[in-house]
C-alpha cells in the first residue's frame, strides 16, 4: 500500500507557474483521505510550498530548493546544507565572468544583483518579490548565504553554461535543468531523492511504499527510488525514459494508484 505521495510542483501540480487543477486539488484530498502523506518536493523555496499548502488547506512534507532543506508536516527542519563560504564566492565570480543572468538562493529569499526588465518578468513566477542587493561582491558567503544559484535564460545557453561548470566542480555540486529556462547549482550530494530517503527513514516508510510524480530531470533521482514513479508526459524523453509510468495530470497518477488497490 502507498503511504505517502510526492510531488514535484512546476510543469506538474503547478501549471503555468500559477494554478493548481480542481481536479488535481481533488486527488490531493482524496490521498489526505487515505491517510496518505502528501510531500511537496521542487526546486523552488520553503516559503513557496507552504503557500502551496495553504492554496490545497493541506498540509505536509516539504522538501525545497531541490533537497538542500527539508520539512516534515510538523515544520521541523530535518536537514540543511548550503554552499561553503568558498564556494559560494568562486561560483558568484562563474557568474559574472560568464555574463549569464542568475539569481541566488538563500533559505529565505531569492536574490538578485540587480531587479531589470529581465528579471522583472520573471518575478511573476515567485510568490514572493524578488530581493535586490548591491552586496554581492563583499556578503557573498558571508551574510548572504547561497544554497542554490539559478542559472536562467534560453535553453541553449544555460545548458552549455551548465555542461562547464559541471565538469570543472564535479566535486563540488550538482546540477539540474530543473524547467528549460533554469538551470539549478546546489551542493554536492543535495537531489530530492536523497532528501526524500532521509524523510522517509524519520517516518519509517520502506521506499516501495510511495508514489512519486514530476517532470524533469531533477525529479529522475526520485523515479529511481519506488516502482510507484510517474512522468508528466510533456517531460523530455530522457526524463521519461526513467519512470514507470506516463500520465497527462496528477490526478491520473493517482487515480491509477486506486485502480491497482494501492490506496488502502
């Protein structure tokens, strides 16, 4: 039987950056019926996934910024990492050397050097506004803290940027095209099936007994854990190639999950 259900938000639960199915809305009550713990597990920030939360009245697991924080339902923070004081400097000089757009993660904000007409039209896309700093050159590491760095711009270009960076801090961090826009740099060590085993061992749920959803390459590492691992089916064929199953909205996924008997 399934005992929790995770997942990811962009391209997924959430569509078009902004709204959530009714009838997805719908499955996500009818698993908090079941009894079933619904997990939230995205590359975007803490804050974001509980007003999603607050969007379903639900509650639940959240897992953020692509596993560097994790949340139970009771809001204890079960793990955190973000990039070394060293790191965090040499990775914001990569960027200004490549003069790429980025933006920085912190555990509260999204910050940017500078909040132009480019990013501006990207601030939709957050639940909260962006935040502007001049400091980045002297707090980098020090009161700004990154546990993520978000490389954005045309598909072609963040992706060569990314294959570089991944190949010369190989050792370092990871790296995700988390929506074809995006690319995400978290630390070494930090996916969200990593942070999902580590919830799991806390609430003592065997990986066979989830299910999981999402539609990009930082979802794989999830598909990877359960035989219960569903695709959106307008993820890469790269990204589907890795799940066991296909499905156009969340609530199929779901509603597949009754049809075999796995709800209880």
């Amino acid at each position: 039987m399934i005992k929790l259900f995770a997942t990811d938000l962009d391209g997924t639960l959430f569509r078009n950056y902004s709204t959530i199915l009714e009838e997805d809305k719908r499955a996500m009550h009818m698993l908090h019926d079941h009894q079933i713990t619904l997990t939230i597990a995205t590359g975007r920030s803490d804050n974001e996934i509980q007003e999603i939360f607050k969007l379903l009245n639900l509650n639940g697991n959240r897992i953020s910024q692509n596993g560097s924080f994790v949340h139970n339902a009771d809001g204890e923070l079960l793990h955190e990492q973000t990039f070394s004081p060293e790191l965090s400097q040499t990775l914001y000089r990569e960027m200004e050397n490549h003069g790429i757009n980025y933006l920085v993660s912190t555990k509260d904000h999204i910050m940017t050097k500078d909040k132009n007409d480019f990013f501006k039209k990207y601030e939709d896309v957050f639940f909260f506004p962006l935040v502007e700093s001049q400091a980045f050159d002297t707090e980098i590491g020090k009161t700004i803290i990154p546990s993520k760095f978000m490389i954005v711009g045309e598909t072609d270009e963040v992706s060569a940027v990314q294959a570089e960076l991944a190949k010369q801090y190989e050792g370092s961090m990871e790296s995700y095209l988390s929506d074809p826009s995006c690319v995400d740099l978290v630390p070494k060590g930090i996916s969200k099936g990593t942070a999902l085993d580590r919830l799991l061992k806390t609430i003592d749920i065997a990986p066979e007994e989830i299910a999981v959803i999402g539609d990009s390459f930082n979802d794989i590492s999830m598909f990877q854990m359960t035989p219960h691992s569903y695709a959106m089916a307008s993820a890469h064929p790269d990204v589907k190639k890795h799940a066991n199953y296909v499905v156009e909205h969340v609530h199929e996924a779901v509603a597949d999950l009754k049809t075999k008997g796995l709800l209880g």
